[in-house]
C-alpha cells in the first residue's frame, strides 16, 4: 500500500477519533542518526491539542516548530519507525505546557504513528476543590525534575512563570537552606513519589508557613502530581497548644493537682492529680463538673473556716474573669489554708489563664508548708542577726571605749608634757625631754590613727592592690636594716635568713607584704624581753614536677622568744576590737587592730597565717602567700643596699644654702613649721595660701627661680595635684622639671598614685615628720 493510500486509511480511522492520533516520518543524518521528525498526519484533535490547524503542521518538523521540545519524544519515535518496537512514555511538553502519555507504533518506511493522553486533565477536579483552601497544584517530572504550576500554585507563590525545577521552586519560596535539604532528600533517596506524602514544610521567607506534598498521578511510571499548602493557621494553633502543653507540664513538676476550667461555660475537668491529698477534690471534679458547684462544695468541705469568704470572693468565674482581665501577665495566686485530716495545711493556687477569650484557665495546686516554715526560719535567723548586730554594735562601743581611752591618753601626754615646758623655759634639759616625750605621744597617736583607717579601708574593699616587681632578697636586707638598731640597743640576737628562697625575683604588692612582716616583726620586738631572740625567714616551697604555672608558693616565719600569748588570747588574735584583758593599760598596746589588719590583708593577698604561742615560751607567726614569679626570673646574688641620707644624720646635715622653696598649703601652721625647718638649714622660703595662688607665682617668676615646691594636696580653690598640672603645663622648661614633693594628711595608696599621676617626685605625709621632709627634699635637690 503506497504512503497516500495509508495516510486516507489513517484519516478515516482518526479523524474521528477524539484522542489526538498523528503519524511522523523519521530525518536521519547521513549515518543514520535521527535528527528530527516530520508531520505527515495530524487528526483535528491532536491539532487542537497544540492549538492550531492540522494543515498548519503538515510537512513541519516537529523540532524546527517547537526547538526546545523533549528529545524524548525523537527517542521513542526511532524506535518505533526504525527499529518496529512499540513505545510507550511520559513526557513533558514546555511548548504546550502539558504532561502527557504517549504511545508510538511502528507504520513502516521510517514512519510510526502517536497516540497522546493528555494527563494534565486527570487531577482537574482536585484542582477546583483546591480553590475552597489556601493551596496550590502542579505537577512533577521525575525525570527531568521539572514542575508545572497550574493558576491556583501561581497564586498562592505569587510567581508569574509556570516552568521551573522543584529545587529552584523551593529555594524560591523557603530559601536556601530548605533547597539544600530538599536536593539532599532527592539525591539520597531520602523521598519516593512513589509512597506520597509531604516533602518539606517550613517557614517561608514571607513569613507564612507552607508544606510541600508530592504524590503520582494516575499509572504514569514518571509524573507526579504536588500540592503546595498554606498551614500557617494550623501551624500556629499546633504551637499554641504546644505553648499550652509546656505550660501545664511545666506546671505538673511542682503542683499535685492541675485543673481544666472554662469560666466562661462554667465547666471544670481534672487534668493531672497526685497524691492523697488531691483525691478527694479529683473526684468531686469527676462527680459533678460544673466548676461553681465543686467550688462551693471544695469551700464548705476543705478551707478554713477563715479563708472561705476570701477564696470565693477571688475565685467565682465572674471574679477571675476580672482579674485575668487586668493582668498583664495573665496569671494572679491565692493562698489559703486547706484542711486535711483536721489539720490546716497551707496551699496555693495558681490561676493561669490558656485563652482570655474562650476563658481557659488552668488552676494549679501546690503545698506551701515548707515555705511557711522557711519563712518562720528567717524570722528566727532574723531575730538572731539581731542579737548579733547588737553584738557587734555592743563590741564598737567597746571599741569606742577603748579608743577613748587611747586617744586621750597620748592627748594627756602632749598636754601635759606642753604645760610642763611652758613653765620650765629656764630650764633647757628639762623642756627638751618635755619636747621629746611630746614627739613619742604624738607618733603613738598618729599609729592609732592609722590602724583605724587601715581597718575601715579593708574591710569596705577600698583597698587595691598594685603589682611592682621587686626581689625579696632585697627585701630582707630591708628588715634586717630596720630592726638592727632596736635589736641592738635591747641586746637581742636578731637573724633574717634567705637561704631558702630558689626565685628572688617576684611581682606583688610590697607595700602590703611590707606592711604585714612589720606588723609581725614589730609586735615580735614589742613583746620580747631585752637579751631576747627574733628570727625572720623567707623560703620558697618546693614547686611540683613537671609543672607549668609562673606562681611559687613562700613562706614568711618570724620566731620569738617572748612573753606568749594564752590560748584564749590565740582565739581571739584575729578579731576586731578585741584586746587581751592582760594586756590593756600598756603604753605599746596601740589599737589592738594590728593583728586584724596582718589578717586581712593576707587573705586579699590570697594567702594564709598561722600562730602557735605559749605563754612564757614565745610565738610563731608563719605566712604563706602565693606570689608570681618575675618574667626571666633566676636567682640572683643579694643586691647591695644603697646608705640612706637619713641614717647619715636623720636629715640634719643637710645644706640648703642658696635654694629657694615655694610652700603651697592653706594651713598657716603647716607653712610655718615648713619654714621654719628649711630656713634653719639655709633654705629661702616663699608661701602661698592655696594652689591657684602657688601656680601664679611660678608663672610670674622668672626661669628657675624656685629650686623646689612643697605642695599640700587639699586646697580651697585649687588642689595640690590640679595646681601640679596647672605648673607643668606652663610651657617652660623649669616648669617642666622643679621638683614637687606632695604634703597630704590622705596616707593611703591612692594618694600617692594621684600624686604620681599630677607629675609630683615625691610624697610626704602629714602629721609631717620634719627629717624625713629634709631627707626627701635633699634627695631631690642635691642627691643621695
């Protein structure tokens, strides 16, 4: 039968037909590569499928109309009319915007005849049912990982293109990260269209929640049909039942019994219960329902007879509704007695409200017996901070007594002995050992003072400490200098020993180690019988293997053979205010804060003391501090300890003949004393009343005129450290280097850190001790 003989057979047959038949014709290359297909048969309906005429199409290649067409189609064709093999497949259209069956037919010389099924029309109805809900269909090419969104998917994604791949599809409405678990999922073999069900769900970057389903259309081996729904409202009340949920649980773990109560519809049901004590309110709920009748019924039953009319007044339905109503956190307690077995047990009841509209609350119970009796333990704890605060106010009276009697004691002396030169000015040996025992009372005065403000400063925490680096071997040869004249003069054997110490060279406080080994060693002297033995020593424990750390442990022991101390007296070394009976009415008894402030600061500095003491038999006093290790630090030979001035003489045979001093202190007294000290050595003295004074004479002054400035730190208009500034910014260049000693009655570090920073050499204190005022302004005017 020739080709037109086949082509009318094929036209009566299909013509009719209403499923698009048409029949092709193979173009291979010249090595038999198919190329294309040509129309040579189109029935009207497969015409109308494309929307056009068959006419239109006749003659045309199919890839020359529709370039971009699946080659599957050209594969499954050269089988058919090339190789007489029937084919049968799924594919998708991008011309045509269709996913389609099709089955080919061989029909002989290079030709094959096609049937399609378009089965986009398969899931129509489930497309008009998805118009009622928030959701949107497309379908899904396995094979090419394409998807075609239908009108309703369009609109719910707000995309204008109905072509895409699904994980372009998913990076465009959940981001990223959602493509990236959906490739994962594909690749891994993670999901089967096959079994259906939802691919990903999550919150898309438009804030809504969506969930992704994906399930096969009809017997196609390679379409799928997927439904992109809006579960935001689902999602949401899933996470407010779940936000329920945690609340109640939560609630569980610390109430016996929880409660369901609609307020609003008068109803009540146990949620969870616990324990003997929730049973018989659990089963009240269970027998009657209605939450105003188990709340009468639970008032006359259960509550105290006191707390009846409050409890109904705050729980009817009517009053929790107001009360919810003006929380702003939704929830408000009760707490009540409730009695079991006759016995009141106190209770509370949390009413939590799940939903102020539909009035859902929760009511939790829970005992309070424990509290209460907490509550009654602070009581009693308070009542017994109170007796000890009257303790301690009792112990600071005491303590005032005692500094009463301390203060005027050396008042009486320098009074006394005052009036006794006065009246004895004929007499010079008589008004010098006046004068002299005035000097004593006076430093004995000045100790007391400052022991109080060194206890006040620790124990508020104004005390900082500063790291210096520093070696304690010098430091040893300091004490050794400091003690060897009282030593001498009371004929004692007084020892410093070193040979213990592996690393000299440490970083720490030394005013404060100073401050605590002159606090030991002095009392060690104070209290020690002239022939006596003092021993101070410094050793370095042994540090473990191996170890790592830049700290070495050191141990300060100072050994006497003194008076002792009782072991009642041992007790109480250490506390404030507190002095041995034994020992009260002696001149060098000082405060009794000594050993307070040894204590304290060797526990800021992170270390311990001990003492073992027998009256008669003498003491032992021994430190251990934690202190760092100086970076490169090896051990070094005793570093020479440079003569001090002062020893030459005690600041007497200094010559300052020719220097000129500015005085800058608002006290007339302290200028004169300052005076007076540096004119009888020489000194030419000028004086101002405050700092802005004292920075005006340097500035109208010519170059170098004052060799020296002695500067008081508190001043009306102008402070001693602001008025330091003021001079070393004048621009000058003896402005820039005149030595300024500060004079303050401030004794703490701070002070001389404030001194240091203003740009001051020097710091004095005051009462003002004048040799040491002499040796300090020699040392920086003519050297050591």
């Amino acid at each position: 039968m020739t080709m037109d003989n086949a082509l009318n057979v094929y036209a009566a047959v299909f013509d009719p037909n209403p499923q698009p038949y048409g029949v092709g014709r193979m173009v291979l290359d010249e090595s038999g590569t198919p190329r294309d297909t040509v129309y040579e048969y189109l029935n009207p309906a497969m015409a109308s499928l494309t929307g056009q005429q068959p006419a239109d199409l006749l003659g045309k290649r199919i890839f020359e109309i529709w370039p971009e067409e699946d080659t599957t189609w050209l594969d499954a064709f050269y089988e058919a009319a090339c190789k007489g093999e029937m084919c049968e497949f799924d594919a998708v259209s991008l011309p045509l915007r269709r996913f389609l069956h099709v089955v080919v037919y061989p029909a002989g010389q290079l030709r094959c005849i096609f049937a399609i099924q378009d089965v986009t029309m398969w899931v129509s109805q489930a497309h008009t049912s998805l118009k009622a809900v928030k959701a949107g269909l497309f379908f899904y090419d396995e094979s090419t990982s394409l998807l075609l969104l239908t009108p309703s998917a369009l609109e719910l994604c707000g995309f204008d293109d109905s072509y895409m791949t699904l994980v372009e599809f998913v990076c465009r409405i959940f981001g990223p990260t959602g493509a990236a678990e959906v490739e994962a999922r594909l690749q891994g073999n993670g999901f089967e269209p096959d079994a259906g069900g939802v691919l990903y769900e999550g919150l898309a970057e438009d804030g809504r929640w969506l969930q992704l389903s994906i399930g096969k259309v009809g017997e196609s081996g390679r379409f799928s049909f997927g439904i992109l729904e809006d579960v935001s409202r689902r999602k949401a009340a899933e996470e407010h039942s779940l936000r329920h949920m945690r609340i109640v649980e939560s609630l569980s773990k610390e109430n016996f019994a929880l409660y369901l109560v609609d307020v609003n519809n008068d109803t009540i049901e146990p949620y969870r219960t616990r324990g003997e004590i929730a049973e018989p309110v659990r089963q009240l709920v269970e027998n009657l329902g209605c939450y105003t009748e188990v709340l009468g019924q639970y008032l006359d039953k259960f509550v105290d007879s006191e707390d009846k009319d409050e409890l109904w007044a705050k729980l009817s339905p009517a009053a929790i509704r107001a009360e919810l109503a003006s929380c702003s956190d939704g929830e408000f307690a009760v707490s009540y007695k409730r009695l079991v077995d006759g016995e009141p047990h106190y209770l509370e009841l949390r009413i939590i409200s799940l939903d102020k509209a539909e009035g859902h609350v929760v009511l939790a119970a829970r005992g309070t017996n424990n509290e209460v009796a907490e509550q009654l333990r602070q009581k009693l704890a308070l009542r017994s901070a109170l007796k000890t605060a009257e303790h301690a106010s009792q112990a600071k009276s005491t303590f005032l007594t005692n500094m009463s009697h301390d203060f005027r004691t050396p008042m009486n002396s320098i009074s006394g002995f005052a009036n006794m030169a006065l009246e004895s000015l004929d007499n010079g040996a008589k008004v010098r050992d006046c004068l002299e025992k005035i000097l004593l009372s006076s430093e004995h005065l000045l100790n007391l003072v400052n022991d109080i403000l060194d206890v006040s400063r620790i124990e508020s925490g104004k005390v900082e400490l500063t790291e210096e680096e520093f070696g304690l071997r010098d430091l040893a040869e300091e004490f050794r200098e400091m003690f060897e004249g009282e030593a001498a003069k009371k004929h004692m054997d007084y020892q410093v020993n070193v040979e213990g110490l592996n690393r000299s060279m440490v970083l720490a406080d030394k005013l404060r180690l100073t401050q605590i080994l002159v606090n030991i060693v002095g009392n060690a002297f104070k209290f020690t019988p002239a022939g006596g033995e003092i021993a101070l020593e410094m050793r370095e424990q042994p540090a473990p293997p191996q170890s790592s750390i830049d700290y070495g442990t050191y141990v300060f022991t100072v050994r006497d053979s003194g008076i002792g101390m009782s072991p009642e007296f041992l007790e109480m070394l250490f506390d404030p205010f507190e002095r041995a009976a034994s020992h009260r009415g002696r001149a060098n008894d000082g405060t009794g804060l000594g050993m307070t402030i040894t204590k304290n600061l060797v526990d800021l500095l992170g270390g311990s003391i001990k003492v073992e003491s027998q009256l008669g038999a003498g003491s032992l006093f021994m430190v251990t501090l934690p202190l760092r290790w100086a970076k490169g630090a090896e051990e070094e030979a005793p570093a020479p300890v440079r003569p001090r001035a002062a020893q030459a003489g005690g600041g007497q045979g200094w010559d300052f003949s020719g220097r000129r001093v500015l005085v800058v202190d608002d006290d007339m007294f302290s200028r004169e004393i300052i005076r007076d000290a540096l004119e009888r050595r020489g000194a030419v003295v000028e004086d101002a009343e405050d700092g802005a004074e004292g920075v005006e004479m340097v500035r109208a002054s010519a170059p170098g005129h004052y060799d020296a400035i002695i500067m008081d730190m508190r001043m009306p208009k102008m402070n001693g450290d602001e008025a330091a500034r003021a001079i070393r910014r004048l621009g000058r260049e003896d402005a820039a280097t005149v030595p300024i000693v500060a004079a303050t009655a401030d004794a703490f570090a701070e002070a001389y850190e404030r001194a240091r920073e203003a740009g001051m050499d020097a710091h004095i204190t005051k009462p003002l001790n004048v040799r040491t005022m002499v040796e300090v302004l020699g040392t920086l005017l003519c050297g050591a």
